[in-house]
C-alpha cells in the first residue's frame, strides 16, 4: 500500500516520471552500497532479534512520512531521503528474513519454503494495490501511510509468539575483515550461481521497473486514476500468485527454468507495451506476473539449496544486492526512456533485457559444461602421468636433478 501510494505522491508533486524512477532508486541504493555487511549482520545475530529491530525502524519510517504528508510539509529532497532510510533498513532485514524462513523449516523443505514465502508476499501485493488505489482516492496517501505505521505492530507480535529452537554451539565466527566479500567468493566459485545471478540481476535492473511504468501507464496513457493503478497493480499480483504456485511444486529447481522463466517473462512484458486498451493491458499483465514469479521462485529455491548454512546469509546478502541493488540505474533510466521516448517504449526495453540476459547467460553456461570435462580430463591423465625428466644423451653428462610436480589439488 505504501509503495503504491509513495509513487502516486511523487508523481502528483512533481509530474516527472524521472522523479518517480528516483523515488524507487533511492529506496534500493543502500542495498548496492551495504547489501553485502547486511548478510554478515545475518550469520553473526540472531535472525528474530534483526528482524523485531528492523520491522520496527519500518514502522518508524512510515509514520514520518504520515506526519510530513499530512502537515503538508513534504518536500521532494525529505521523501527522497526517507525513501534512501527505508533502504537502510532493507539492506539488512532482507537476507535475515531469508535466512530465517529456511532455519525455521530444515533442508529438506528449503525450495518449498522460499517459494511460500514469495506466495505470502505476493498474497500481500495482491491486496494491498487495490486498497491502496481506493483509499489513496478517499482518504489521501497520508492515510494509507498511517495505516502502513499502524499495521506493524501485528508484524512485530507475530514475530514474538515465533518460539525459535535451541541452537547447537556456536562455531568461531569470521574475523569481520574481508566478511563481506566471502559471500561474493562462495558465488564466484560456482558458475551456475554465477549465471542464475547473472540474469535476476540484470532482469530486476531493467525488467522490474513496475512503480514508475505502471504508475505512467495508469496516469499518462490510459488515464484511469489510482484506482486504474490499483487494478494493474492487482492483476500483476494474481498473476504472480499463480506463478508461484506453480513453481512452488518443483522440488528440484534447475538453471533451465530459470531461463526459461526469463525468457517468457520479457517477451510478456514486451507485449503487454504493446496493447493498445486498458483491458488488454490488464490481461497482458496476467502471464507477465506468471512468468515473472516462474522466474523469481526458481532463483530463490535454487539459490538456497546450494548454500551452505554457514554462509546462508552472506549468500542472501549477495542475493539480495542482485535483485535490488541494480534498481538506482534502473529505475531513474527507464524513467528517461518513458519520459522522453514513451512510456511504451520504456517497459518494452525491460522486457527485451531479459530475453538477452537469458540468452546470453544460457550460452555462456553452455560452454562453461562444454569446457570442465575437458579440464577434468587432462588433470586426470596429468595426475596418471606425471611429467618425467629429460634423458640427456651425452654419456658423460651428470645425471638430472629430479623434478618437482608439486601437489595439485584437483576437486
């Protein structure tokens, strides 16, 4: 609710597409600039204590702007500021959440998990939307920023009748230096996580730019108001939970579904650019948010079963740094690109960035496998062979001093 009526303020305030896309920006930034200390936060604290700490910093955050909004002293700078706090906050409750929601329920329901987990948020977009758009009409978007402030306080009971088990004994945690990178390292050693990263992030960059082109769409386009946005908003999500349900039926999540998710999410997105009504628009936005969550789910399942339990939230961190941290260039450029080339052709372009990302990312991951059984081959037959030293042919020469192969390690 909140979301949808901060970008309705904005747009009302300044008329600017731009100033929109930087609303959204901002609110992702810190994820970019501290995504990756927020996963260590996650794997050195206990995951419930960050999470009653940072759902309460969003309750606080949310009554400012009700405050601001009401009093009528909300200057653009102050909603761009209280947008990059919101961020902070993310930066950090983002990965413990993950990580909390896989140690609640064991290994072996981790993909099962994440997906009902997106389900519940989905569930949430759904609703909120439409109140959102009606209320926004009604009351004004100061309201809908109170009742945001005011509904934390069941998040936070919630999160206290959570009665967590006891945990084994601590291990010897990691000197602080360089913990932040050892989660971009644990990726970079896997080139599956590499590729599946390689294309959520580029996807949520430029493909996941709903706030502003659908706020233009309902403003510039068709014309319909906050409840028409409402509606967009809401068919995006019943699509989305259809996807997820979908999804959430895979026990074993793979990297093809993942491309393929890509690759039909964009071509969704492009054509819903396409359509030339209100209602086609509305039924386009169906298959975008079935694809859209194909995608998302099976990135999250995967993602967590590959990890480590010692690295889990530092792994979040980086996933979470992927999925969010792209949106200060994205947002702000598909807002020039809707307000100067259209805004037709500014959610087109999102859609094509996924269609390449998938593609390009499939291929590289195809010569990647091409490649490794080659390598383990010949590190097989050196390790059978091992390099001998040269016979000289001079009788009198003295005898070769041996050399040395060293121990290679092979995985």
């Amino acid at each position: 609710m909140q979301g949808v009526a901060l970008d309705w303020f904005v747009l009302n305030l300044t008329h600017s597409g731009t100033a929109v896309g930087w609303a959204a920006g901002l609110q992702f930034a810190p994820v970019l600039m501290f995504g990756l200390w927020g996963g260590v936060l996650a794997d050195r604290c206990d995951r419930r204590t960050l999470l009653l700490w940072t759902q309460s910093l969003y309750a606080v955050q949310a009554l400012l702007l009700t405050v601001l909004v009401l009093s009528g002293h909300a200057p653009l700078w102050l909603i761009y500021l209280l947008s990059f706090a919101l961020g902070c906050v993310f930066t950090v409750e983002n990965p413990a959440r993950l990580s909390f929601v896989t140690e609640l329920v064991g290994g072996s329901l981790i993909p099962n998990a994440a997906g009902l987990n997106i389900l519940s948020l989905n569930a949430a977009r759904l609703i909120g939307p439409a109140i959102a758009g009606v209320l926004i009409a009604v009351i004004g978007t100061g309201w809908v920023f109170a009742v945001n402030a005011v509904s934390f306080a069941v998040v936070t009971t919630g999160l206290l009748t959570i009665r967590p088990r006891a945990k084994p004994t601590p291990v010897e945690r990691d000197p602080w230096t360089g913990a932040g990178a050892a989660g971009l390292s644990y990726v970079a050693a896997r080139p599956e996580l590499v590729g599946v990263f390689t294309i959520f992030g580029l996807v949520a960059t430029f493909s996941l730019n709903f706030s502003t082109t659908l706020t233009l769409f309902a403003g510039r386009i068709f014309d319909v108001g906050s409840s028409g946005l409402g509606f967009m908003s809401t068919a995006l999500s019943v699509g989305t939970i259809a996807g997820t349900l979908a999804a959430t039926r895979r026990a074993s999540p793979r990297v093809r579904t993942v491309v393929i998710g890509a690759v039909l999410f964009g071509v969704s997105e492009a054509l819903a650019a396409l359509m030339p009504s209100y209602l086609t628009f509305l039924v386009m936005l169906l298959p975008a948010g079935f694809t859209l969550m194909t995608l998302n789910t099976a990135v999250s399942a995967f993602v967590q079963s590959e990890v480590s339990d010692a690295m889990r939230g530092r792994v979040m961190a980086v996933y979470t740094v992927v999925s969010m941290g792209g949106a200060p260039l994205g947002g702000p450029l598909i807002g020039w690109i809707s307000q100067h080339a259209g805004v037709r052709w500014g959610l087109a372009s999102g859609g094509a960035a996924a269609v390449v990302a998938a593609v390009t990312v499939a291929l590289w991951l195809s010569r990647q496998h091409a490649v490794a059984p080659r390598l383990l081959l010949r590190d097989r037959a050196a390790a059978a062979d091992p390099p001998r030293s040269p016979t000289l042919s001079a009788s009198n020469s003295p005898d070769p001093e041996p050399i040395s192969t060293g121990g290679i390690p092979h995985d």
